[in-house]
C-alpha cells in the first residue's frame, strides 16, 4: 500500500496513514521532515502532462502572437481565480501598458472576469495585443512556454508545472488553504533561488511593480532563477529509465556537447564554484559526472570541473 503527498506540508490525513503503508511518496522532499518514518519516503515529485515536457518557447510565442524581444507576464491564480491576485495585476498593468515590448497575459477566472474588464475599462485601459485578459487559459503549457516571468498561487500542481517549465516565479500562495501548505510549497521553490514569495498579507501593488520592473530591466536575475530551478530543484521521479525523466524538457533534447557547454557556462560564471545538481534527472549525466556508482553527494567538485571541461574542449575538437 502507497500514499502519496503532493504538498510541502503535509496533510493530517496522510500523517496518520504513514505507518500503516509500505512507502510514501512526496510531492516535495521537504515534506519529508513533518513525516515520522524517513525510510518510508521517495521523493516523487507530482505528476506533470505529457505537453508540459519540451516546449518550444519560440514556436509557443509565434503561436500566441509574441515576438522574440517581447518580455511575456504571465499571470493567473489557479482555475477558479484569485481576487487579490487580479487586484494586484490590474495596477501591473496600469503601470505597463505603455511600454511596447511589454505582454501581459492575465487569467481572471470566470468569477472575476466581467468586474476585471469593467474595472479596466473604468481606468481607460485599452485591453489591446499587447493585453490578454482571458476568464481561463486552457493551453496553459504553450503559455508557460511563453512566458518570462509567471506571477500565480502555489497549489502544488502550478509549481510543478512552473518548475518543469523552468519558469521564474513570483509565488502569492492562498492564506486560505488548509495548514498554510501553499506557502510551504512556494517557500521550497525560493529557497533554492527558483522563485519569490509574497505572502497576500505583505502584497503591496507598487513594490510587485517595482519588483517586475527590475526583473526586466536587469534579465541576468531571471537567467539565474531559471537555471536554479532546472539545477536545483528535485526532478519529477527517481528512476532514471522512466519516461519522464527528461524533466526539464528543451535543457536536455539539446545534444550532448551543448548541454555540457551550457554546464560550463553556468559553472564559469560562478567562478567555477560547486553548481548542485540531482544526478537522478538525467541518466547521461549521472554516468557523466559520476560513473555507474550513484551516490548521495549532489555537487560537481573541481575534479568534475575540469573532466566537463575537458569533455567540452574534446566535443568542440570533433565538431570542428
């Protein structure tokens, strides 16, 4: 018998089954720490649609009308809505509609799209191409594609969702969920640099602006956001032979010189410091960096530095 908990914290339900089953599997990892059996657990991470996997960002944007130099919010507060996040985006948008290269993409939710639009309408905001306001958006993975910057809840399937996509995050977790658990699952995400947290008791509408602002003007910061959610954050499954294992999608569909040179890039711009990864995401790298020996030690030291770098030096060699 198996249990699975898909948030970060917990549910009671799930904590008084956990000595009763064979293995818990965990949505999170740090989940792990509110359970009493560690043996039990398997992180698993949360199930993720097949589209969702390898997204074409430039086709995505070609299909929804974005050009290539277009900055893409997104934003949208799970399929039901959420007021405070609606609110929010109406002065994101107020601040931004003028800017050319600006696209904002806002799912309302049924019950609050007729008094977004109106409200938009009030204020003269013309609602053109470079605004979409939609009630729901049921292409969610071409959007996310898309997108350069998601602002949204953190139920744990939109961050599993974001994360996939390797997508900086603005997380506004509900307050009104069921032991905080939403802002435990955003919270996991931002410790690992992959997202920022703003709890809806500190939402303040000129400081998201300014916070958007800066994240525009400087693209550095969502470079490294979008490189610690691939590098950081815990892939969707264990086993390497599943077919999903390809978690993060175009990094690895790259071929196999181009994912070690984007490595290296990565590494060089920190100085060469140790770059966490979890070797179970890729079963070439695992082999690469580690041998067939897998062990529990997620860090490429120097040594596996200089054999990356030697690999990429022998790829560029043969390719020339």
């Amino acid at each position: 018998t198996y249990i699975h908990e898909q948030n970060a914290f917990p549910g009671v339900t799930n904590k008084m089954l956990e000595k009763h089953v064979e293995k818990v599997f965990l949505g999170f990892e740090e989940g792990s720490e509110y359970f009493r059996y560690p043996e039990k657990h398997v992180a698993t991470g949360n199930p993720v649609r097949k589209s969702f996997y390898g997204m074409d960002r430039e086709q995505a944007r070609k299909d929804l009308g974005f050009r290539k130099k277009d900055f893409v919010l997104l934003a949208f507060g799970g399929s039901q809505g959420a007021g405070r996040i609606n609110q929010a985006m109406i002065s994101v948008i107020e601040a931004f509609q003028r800017i050319g290269d600006m696209k904002i993409c806002l799912a309302t939710g049924r019950y609050y799209y007729d008094a977004v639009c109106s409200e938009l309408t009030e204020k003269k905001i013309d609602i053109n191409s470079n605004i979409k306001v939609m009630e729901y958006i049921s292409d969610m993975n071409r959007y996310l594609a898309a997108a350069d910057l998601v602002i949204s809840r953190s139920g744990a399937i939109t961050v599993a969702e974001v994360t996939v996509c390797g997508k900086p995050a603005i997380f506004i977790p509900s307050p009104h969920v069921t032991g905080n658990h939403q802002y435990f699952n955003a919270k996991a995400v931002a410790e690992k640099g992959g997202a920022v947290v703003i709890e809806e008791k500190d939402l303040d509408h000129q400081s998201l602006v300014d916070r958007i602002l800066q994240m525009k003007k400087d693209p550095e910061i969502l470079r490294d956001m979008a490189e610690k959610i691939i590098f950081l954050y815990h892939p969707c499954v264990k086993n390497p032979k599943c077919p999903i294992r390809d978690r993060f999608g175009m990094f690895f569909q790259q071929p196999r010189p181009v994912r070690c040179q984007r490595l290296l890039q990565i590494m060089e711009a920190r100085g060469g410091e140790a770059v966490h990864i979890d070797f179970n995401v890729c079963q070439q790298l695992r082999k690469f960096f580690m041998g067939d020996k897998l062990t529990q030690q997620p860090i490429i030291d120097a040594a596996a530095f200089q054999k990356l770098h030697r690999r990429v030096t022998q790829a560029k060699l043969r390719q020339g």
